[in-house]
C-alpha cells in the first residue's frame, strides 16, 4: 500500500534522520525558484493554486501572503528545503513590514515560560548588522528550550526557520501540547484533559465515515503495521494536538475592533496538520469565519507523478483535490526507508 503523506506520527519521533541542512545562513526575502528548479522532474518549485486547479507565479503567491492574517506552513520535517522556504517566507513578511508572532508545532505550551524569558534576555541584544551576535543568540534558543532532547529533527533542519524569526524579534508560539500530556491522552483517553479541551472535542466530533476513512490514513501512515487498537487512541491525539495548536494562535490574536486587522501570524507544522478539510484551518474557520487563513504546504515530488491532481489520493482516497489553499513542489530528501524503521521499532518496542 501506498505510504499516506497526510498524517505524522503523534508517538514520539521514531526515525533517525539522516543528513543535516548545511546552510545556516539568513536567506533573503526572495521567493522566486533556487537552482533546485534545475532537477528532472517538472514540478519542482512550481507553485499549485487549488482554488483555480492551475500554477501561480510566485509573485502572486507573495502579495496573497501579505493580504492574510493567518498563514499555515504544511512541511515534511525531515527536509531540509522545506525550511529554507518557510524562513523565506518569513523574511517576506518582515520586509513587507509585517511583524508575525510565529507559531511552532515543535514548541511545547509549557515552554512559553522559558521562551518569554529568553525573549526578554536576548532580544535586546540583538544586532542586526553583526551577523555573529545573531547566531549565538539563535543557537542560544536551542539551549534553552534543550532541542537536543525534543525529538524532534536536529537543530540545523530549523535553524533557517529560527534564524528569520529571532533576527527579527518576532513573538515566539509554542504551540503544542506537551508530549507527556499527549502520550496520557493515547494510553487514558480523553478524560485525562482541561474540560475545555473535552468541551472541543464534543463540539467537534468526527462522524463514523469520516472516522474510519481517517483511522485507514493513520494505519497507511504507519506502513499498516499499527495494531486495530491503537487506531482510535492515535486519531484522538491527532484531533488533540490540531485544536491545541488552534487554540495557541487564537490566543495570539489581538483583539477584534470593528473590521478585521490583525497583526499575521505564521504556524509551522507539518502538512498533516495544516489540510484545509479537517485541519487547524477548518477550525480556525469554524471558531472565527472573519480570520484571512492561508494553508500553503510545501510538498514532495514522486517519481512519476506530474499533474498535481494526482497527489491528492496520497492524503485521502476519497479526495479529489489536495487538501490546501497552495502546494508549492519540493525535491523529495533522501532517507531510509521509513517502513523499515518502523518495523524495527515495533519490534522493539513488542
């Protein structure tokens, strides 16, 4: 069966990655195609409008950016280009003279403490023309927040992403639940969190259809090899970890006045959780339908794959659509083969 691109691994991180990102410079503001357009396959930095089912230009997709309160950036984790466009993405805004808070899926809530105060400490002392000064800080963060030991891909994958961030001052989200809290509600259940995250979850329950389609994509996510009872525990951490991070930017938004004009803000998050169907956008939407909300997901060419339309059953097989406002076509990283690691760990862990 074909490996679903749509849902991550809500268990820990199992796959040990395999190369770093080697340039850890800030990156210019310019999103026009890198030399990666020069590959074989056709897609590559090409950008897919789904509303109007053709390629945009990327000077459209720029000024779209700018007109949006809420822009969802959809990655694979582990590549490494992937992040290099989201920082380019950020450093449009900043240009532009838009100032986003930035929210992390990698950042846990109960993080936000230590990242005010690291914010407090350091950003002071930033210097934007001693480029030196600015990396130490950056990989300060890294310290502080101990990366090392989040499980998450290592530090060189998001330092572009942080670099753009932090060089600019921008407010820093954790956006996520805690992983202790989030493994209690697979092995517990529901119950085991605030009433007002039950009080969501009764609001927005998925019907039988929707469910069983759902657990499919999360059993092909984990090469078919999760047994029948982990299913429904992995869906509900799924729809838990998509209304925290839900629940963090609404948070962040300032305050209605009249008309919307809100400041933006930019969550980065992998692609599963930024899909327009039954996403964060969805309730994102559904919380607040004034929000300007942009799910523009950076995504992997298959060999020989060539229209875009047929990367839209890898998320769903009733889906005949990809699941976003905009795709923008990305080399596919080099890895082993995540289904062998998978069955390793499923091996080990019995």
């Amino acid at each position: 069966m074909k490996k679903k691109a749509g849902l991550i691994f809500v268990a820990p991180i199992i796959f040990i990655l395999i190369f770093t990102l080697n340039a850890c410079q800030p990156f210019s503001a310019d999103l026009s195609s890198p030399e990666s357009s020069s590959q074989q396959h056709p897609l590559i930095d090409k950008v897919w409008s789904v509303s109007e089912q053709q390629f945009i230009h990327t000077d459209i997709l720029n000024k779209r950016i700018l007109e949006n309160n809420i822009i969802l950036l959809g990655e694979t984790h582990d590549n490494a280009r992937h992040h290099q466009l989201q920082a380019q993405v950020i450093a449009h805004l900043t240009v532009n003279n838009h100032l986003p808070a930035v929210a992390y899926e990698m950042l846990n809530q109960n993080q936000q403490n230590t990242i005010n105060n690291f914010q407090t400490k350091y950003y002071p002392q930033i210097d934007k023309g001693t480029k030196a000064n600015i990396s130490t800080v950056v990989d300060t963060f890294a310290k502080v927040i101990n990366w090392e030991k989040s499980g998450w891909p290592e530090w060189d994958y998001y330092r572009p992403v942080f670099y753009n961030t932090i060089e600019n001052k921008l407010p820093i989200i954790a956006a996520n639940l805690d992983i202790k809290k989030i493994r209690k509600v697979i092995k517990q259940g529901s119950k085991v969190l605030d009433q007002s995250y039950q009080d969501l979850l009764l609001t927005y329950q998925y019907d039988e259809s929707l469910k069983k389609e759902l657990k499919k994509e999360i059993l092909a996510a984990h090469c078919d090899m999760l047994p029948e009872k982990m299913l429904s525990p992995m869906l509900l951490g799924q729809q838990v970890r998509d209304l925290a991070m839900t629940q963090a930017i609404l948070a962040s938004l300032p305050g209605k006045s009249g008309k919307v004009n809100r400041e933006n803000i930019v969550l980065i998050a992998g692609s599963g959780h930024t899909r327009t169907d039954y996403g964060i956008p969805y309730y994102l939407h559904q919380e607040d339908p004034e929000l300007k909300i942009m799910s523009l997901t950076f995504m992997e060419v298959s060999e020989g794959e060539f229209n875009p339309q047929e990367y839209a059953k890898a998320w769903s097989d009733s889906a005949r659509q990809l699941p976003f406002d905009y795709v923008w076509f990305t080399p596919k990283a080099e890895r082993e083969d995540q289904c062998e690691k998978m069955k390793a760990y499923m091996k080990k862990k019995g």
